[in-house]
C-alpha cells in the first residue's frame, strides 16, 4: 500500500489507516477475538497505521493494539493515541502533570516506552491558544514520553489555530463527502507548513457506505443512537452532523457515483485519499472482511473529474446548509 510521510513526525504511514473506537466501545459490542482478527486483517492488507484513544472503552482499544503489537512486533505499526477526554472538559485540565499521568496510562496500555504520537482529543476551543499547553507538549517530547505531538479537532478554525503552532506534527479532522468544508483552507495550510492530516470519521459513521434506510435501528449502545443530536459529545462525530434522514437520502444518491468493481464506502475513501494534503484516512473496521475492503480502497484508480464534480454538487444539495457553517 502507499505510504505517506505523517507532517513533521517524519514517518511513513499507510494512505488507508485503521481506527478503532469501535474495538473498544460507543459501537456495540466487539469480542476480543474479533478485535485481534480486524487488526490482523488491517496488517496483511498492509494497513501500518492505528488510530486509537486512551478513552476507547477506557483503555481497551489501547490495551488490544498493546497486545497484538506484542504478538506481531515485525509487523512495523505506528500508533497514534489520543489524551484529555478522561478529564471534565475544562482549559485549566491541560496541564503538564494530567499530560504525564495520561501519557503513562497509555504507554502501559500499549507497551511502549515512547508513544509514536498523542494527539489532544478534541479539547476546547481555547487550549489551542494556550502557550503553556504547547510549552508542556514539547516537555513530553523532551522526556521521551512521546515522539511527537499532535491533534484532533472539531472545527476548521482549531485546525488552523494547531497548523500555526510549530510543533504540532499533525491535525485529525472529519473529512468525508458530507463534510467539505476542510478542502477550502485547512488542507492547504497544512500542505504549506508540513503537517499531516489525518481524515476520520470517513464514511459518515457508515451513511457513505449506503448500507442504511431511514428504518435502520443501531443498538442502545452505539453512538448513531444515543448522541445523533449531540446528548454525549459533539454532534459532528455522529454521522458527520448530517441529520440521519438527509444522510440517508443523500448516501443512495452517492452509492450511484461509485465506479464499477467498487462500493460506495471504498469510493468514499478514495475520494478522501486523493485530495491533496491527506496523509492517511482511518476507518474502523468491525471485520476482518470490512478491514480488507476498506484496505483495498488505497488501490483504486482516482476518480473522475465528473465523479468529483458530482460529489460537490451533491454536497452543495443536501448537506451545505447543515453542516457548513458550523464546524
């Protein structure tokens, strides 16, 4: 598979990615064995970067990637971690010693001295103009905690505040047919100062797959049930923001632009792969079957100047108006 250079952490990673809130909780339940069996799938469809968070299913994302890179130590991963959801989400909360006693958490729960790179989870909007935070991320680095550092954002304007700090190797942020709004300036920006971006949330919370109706009920436990209107964290982190019955509608219409010999997830992700700036897309992966698909979406051709015209378009129809604005 392709590999790209992640920003300034300077290692390569695969263009498709794995992430795995789902193997740790908010998506029903996945047993352990099934767990190990989507992340060797990811491994041999030549998937070499994970995604994870110290708050998947409190430590049990982080504690199954620990185990199978114990399992596999040839297998050449690179772990990215999230930290500061453990915590009330307040400024004050990102502190240099919260930073030493999450990264330690983490780095018990996967096995490593050093963490290949911690990424601040989502915090609030001010943590971004904080030099002290910055000042006691590049502590961690100095102590060997962590390679390097990074973030994961809500808003285009926090990926833009975490782009101008010189230390951020990379920005997480949702990228998807149903969310453009990353296309206009903050890919560029990273392009520019040599950060990476990671894309998730790169099916909509599987609406791109085309999988779904407007009749689709998901357990009590997963998040596309219990925080669709935002009960539990930000509202874009379930189905992108899109309301439920427009994503559906507007998914059937996407499933008709997929090229032939391809799904509508796997075009979703090639679309994500070819916009420039992206380092690595990471969707989860509840199967084996689902990790090999999702894989082979890294060898497909680009897409047409139609197709990607069509998804604009289409974007412009039925999701501008909700999302656009707001994140």
């Amino acid at each position: 598979m392709e590999q790209r250079v992640l920003g300034r952490t300077g290692r390569e990673v695969s263009v498709v990615g794995l992430g795995t809130w789902q193997l740790g909780a908010d998506w029903g339940e996945v047993r352990e064995e099934d767990a190990l069996a989507v992340l060797d799938a990811a491994v041999e469809s030549g998937v070499t970067f994970f995604d994870t968070a110290d708050v998947y299913g409190d430590g049990r994302s982080e504690q199954l990637i620990g185990r199978y890179l114990r399992e596999r130590p040839d297998a050449g991963i690179f772990t990215a971690t999230k930290m500061g959801r453990r915590a009330e989400q307040l400024p004050e909360h990102y502190n240099l010693d919260n930073f030493r006693a999450w990264t330690d958490r983490s780095r018990a729960n996967l096995g490593v001295d050093t963490l290949d790179l911690v990424q601040l989870h989502c915090p609030p909007t001010p943590v971004y103009s904080s030099d002290a935070v910055f000042d006691a991320l590049d502590t961690l680095v100095a102590e060997k905690r962590v390679a390097a550092y990074a973030v994961s954002v809500e808003t285009c304007e926090e990926a833009l505040a975490a782009i101008a700090r010189p230390g951020t190797a990379s920005v997480q942020i949702i990228l998807n047919p149903f969310r453009l709004k990353p296309l206009e300036r903050v890919l560029p920006a990273a392009a520019e100062a040599g950060v990476g971006i990671i894309a998730r949330v790169p099916l909509a919370s599987g609406l791109l797959s085309g999988r779904y109706t407007r009749d689709t009920v998901f357990s009590a436990d997963d998040h596309r049930t219990y925080n669709r209107h935002g009960e539990a964290f930000d509202q874009g982190e379930t189905f992108s923001g899109v309301d439920f019955a427009t994503g559906v509608e507007a998914a059937a219409e996407f499933a008709e632009l997929a090229p032939e010999g391809a799904t509508p997830a796997q075009t979703a992700l090639r679309w994500i792969i070819q916009q420039p700036g992206v380092t690595s897309v990471i969707p989860g992966a509840r199967s084996p079957e689902q990790a090999r698909a999702n894989a082979e979406a890294a060898a497909l051709p680009p897409l047409s100047r139609a197709t990607l015209d069509a998804v604009g378009e289409l974007y412009d129809r039925h999701i501008r108006t909700q999302v656009h604005g707001r994140w």
